[in-house]
C-alpha cells in the first residue's frame, strides 16, 4: 500500500492522530486493509496528509498499543490479524453519537482566553525522557516521594527561575504540587483562616472563588492603569494581596515597578501582611524581555510566589509550584510536613530532565514564536474596527481586549458573535460586583491557527463595524 486516502477535518474539533487512528481501524476491521498488508510509513504518510511526522507516529503507536497492526523491526508496520477482536468493535457507536452532538453544540471559532495549543506539544521529547526515567530500573522511583516534591526537580525549578523570573529561592523553600488550586489551599492550611484577601477587580475569578470557599473575607480591589490601586488595599483592611503583576488576568496590565514598590512597602508596613505574586504564564511577552518577577525585589521576606507549567506546556501536565518565604517554610515543616506530594515522582522526574537539559527552553521559543505569529494576526485582522473600539493588553500574554464605548452592551457584541458561531467571552464574568458601563470583550489565540483568526475576525469586523 502507498498512500491512503485520508479526508482530514483540521476544524471537526477531533484530533488529527485520532482521525488518522479511526481511519485505519475502520478499513482494518471491515475488511478493507487486508491482514499482513503493509501500512504506509510514517514519512510518507505525513507528507502525503501534509501533517507533523509525530501525528502519524501516534496513530500508528495507538494501532500498535490496541493490536491492530505489528511493527517489523526495518521493515515498517503490518495489519495484524483481527477476527478475534471483532466482537469488542460493536459498542462504540454511542461515542461517536456522543461526539457528534458535542460538535454540534459547540462553536466553529472559539476565542477561549484559556487556550493552548496542544499540537506544538513535545510528543517525541517527552515519549523519550518517560523512557529514560522508567529504564533507569530503580526500585527508589515507585516509593513515595518527598514530601515537598524531588529535591534535584525543586532545585531545577529554583534554577530555572532565578535565570528566567529574577526569583531568588533555595529547593528548600519551593514546594510541587497537583495545579494551583491545590497550593492555593494548601496556603490556606498553613496561613490559617484569619486573614483578609485582596484581590484585583477585574480578578482571576478561580482563586476568587477559591479564597471564598476556604471561608476568607474577600476584598475585591479596583485597578487602575499601573494595577492594583495601594490606596484603596490600605483602606480595605486586607492583609494578604493576590495580584499578577508580571500580566494581569485578565486586563493584562504589566504593573510598573514604583507600584511594585508601593505594594512591597505596604506589605512591610505589618508583620503578617503577605503578597501572593501568581506569576500565570510570565513566559509569553512579544515586546521587549520578560518583566521580572516581584519576588526578586523583596528583601524582607513578603512575597508567596506561584508558577504552573499547566499554561506553557499543557493543561493535563499538573506541575505547579510555591516559594515560600523562609519564616513561612519552617511554620510549613512544623504544620503541614507530614502531607506528601500529590504529583507522580515519575512526573516531577520527567520535567526535571525537561528542564535542565534545555527542552523546556527550546519548546518556549517555539511557542512563543507560533502565538506571536497568531497575535500579530488577530492585530491585522482587527485593524478594520480601529474606528470603533480600542485594544489593549496585547505584546504579552494569550489573549487581547476590544473596549468598545459606543453604547452596546457585552450581551449584543456576544450574541452577534455567537449568531455567525463564533465564540466571545466578556469582561463583565471577570469582575466582582457590577460591571462598568463600557464593554470590553477578550479574544484568546492560542489555540486557534492563523488561518482560522483570519476568517474569524473577517466575520467579527462584518458584524461588529459601525
């Protein structure tokens, strides 16, 4: 066999290695690839289909993993025989009717501010450091781990910070774990419940909700255009701020540094006054160099750092982390010591080599130049509202905001969108409280292809131009 005749949806929503997959499972199990024929190989397929050689190489692992084919060493790969599988192939018509009432429900263009695009993950590098970690052979990587995360992953993440972020810590101060929201809780264990949290008004609704669920006083803070406003933090009687200084979620203000210093100081003003710096993904800047993280300015021990892997690599990777101000890590030891990671030492292991051996630094370029390509499109693409709204939050980040001071509400621009199945999210879900009078929506890119941006925001300056 030479090629197949494969018609890929690059939109439907399904993976392209899944379309692939099904394909070949299909005409296997009908008869239409016949047993010991000879698959394509994964170079001339990817060329003949126009995709990524590591597409076809997870279709055909997924074939190979299930027995539908078998790989001959040199040779290539071959259809295995099938008929004793026939009876576990006459289910799954209800995940296809699932699947398909999803796609019908969902949009043609999403501009979820949340994304990531998953198609530039590292499959073969990640593939072959899992390998290396689990042939190491050590009976030492099945026992439970310590309890802070694996010394030698704390001190390549302490490395990597001080080189990228600015952030000065020691492996003894940072502390894994599963998400954000998990350290976000595990701080509360060990801060106690008699505090009052500021946060920034429009927020990161998520540790909002987080904060109150773990039954804090909550006091959402208005921003103005250098960020969190000092004035109004002292007068709200709050003594732990949670800000984004570097990006903020989700205005995308970058807070300058005499603010940073406003803020430093008023945390030092009391003892027990804390500042939570959520440093989200610092990574994406488009103009100039990556703004240096609050931590690396705080001298006297004020800041609570907190970095995530989930927004640069992928969502399903759960590898965030906390520094702890020193006074805070010995209270950890004492209150919370006896708790254990809840991140796989396989996993901690894996991004360790990731890091220090220059894979995270190489997968962050490519990335960043693969949004910048998508940022710079949305820009061109919107240039025909220039006359009828205002953007801002843009050269950092995942996503912009159109402000539009015409007198339409979120509702309308929303709807209008929605009516040509496209997906637009409003600041109003952001803010604490009542929204402002002027709209302003959020476009994230990360996940949509340059192609697709432009024939979104074709549509969107249609609708939306006045």
């Amino acid at each position: 066999m030479n090629e197949l005749t494969i018609h890929l949806q690059p939109h439907s929503g399904v993976p392209l290695y899944e379309q692939i997959y099904s394909y070949i499972k299909e005409n296997i199990r009908t008869g239409r690839i016949s047993c010991g024929e000879k698959l394509p190989s994964t170079r001339a397929l990817c060329s003949h289909l126009e995709v990524s050689r590591s597409t076809v190489e997870m279709a055909y692992e997924q074939l190979l993993s299930e027995g539908y084919v078998e790989a001959a060493p040199y040779r290539g790969y071959f259809v295995a025989e099938v008929e004793d599988l026939w009876h576990l192939e006459q289910a799954p018509a209800r995940d296809e009717q699932e699947r398909e009432t999803e796609k019908v429900s969902g949009y043609r263009f999403d501009f979820t501010p949340n994304g990531v695009d998953l198609n530039s993950f590292p499959y073969n590098v990640w593939r072959k450091l899992s390998r290396e970690v689990l042939m190491d052979d050590r009976t030492e990587l099945f026992r439970l781990g310590e309890p802070q995360g694996e010394y030698e992953f704390r001190r390549a993440i302490c490395s990597y910070l001080y080189q990228a972020r600015g952030v000065n810590c020691s492996p003894g101060q940072v502390i894994v774990g599963a998400g954000s929201d998990y350290l976000l809780m595990l701080l509360a264990s060990l801060l106690g419940r008699d505090h009052v949290i500021a946060v920034e008004n429009p927020t990161y609704m998520q540790a909002y909700r987080l904060f109150r669920s773990q039954s804090y006083r909550v006091c959402p803070i208005r921003m103005d255009k250098r960020g969190m406003d000092t004035r109004l933090l002292e007068e709200s009687g709050a003594d732990i701020a949670y800000v984004t200084p570097s990006h903020q979620y989700p205005t995308g203000i970058v807070m300058p540094i005499r603010r940073r210093m406003e803020l430093l100081a008023w945390a030092e003003a009391e003892s027990g006054r804390y500042i939570v710096e959520d440093d989200y993904d610092s990574e994406f800047r488009y103009k100039g160099k990556p703004i240096p993280a609050l931590q690396g300015f705080d001298a006297r021990e004020k800041v609570i750092y907190l970095g995530t892997f989930s927004k640069s690599i992928a969502p399903a990777i759960r590898l965030s982390y906390m520094v702890l101000p020193e006074p805070l890590c010995r209270e950890y030891g004492r209150k919370l010591g006896f708790i254990n990671s809840t991140v796989s030492k396989v996993d901690q292991l894996i991004m360790c080599r990731f890091l220090e051996g220059g894979y995270y630094e190489r997968h962050l370029n490519k990335t960043r130049a693969l949004y910048r390509g998508r940022h710079d499109q949305l820009i061109a693409g919107l240039k025909p509202l220039a006359a009828t709204c205002r953007i801002s939050g843009e050269n950092a980040g995942v996503h912009l905001l159109l402000h539009f001071d015409d007198g339409r509400t979120e509702k309308e621009l929303i709807e209008k969108a929605a009516a040509c199945d496209i997906r637009v999210y409003g600041m109003s879900d952001y803010i604490v409280g009542e929204p402002g009078r002027e709209a302003v929506i959020l476009l994230g890119y990360a996940n949509m292809p340059e192609g697709q941006i432009r024939e979104a925001c074709g549509i969107l300056c249609g609708i939306w131009k006045k």
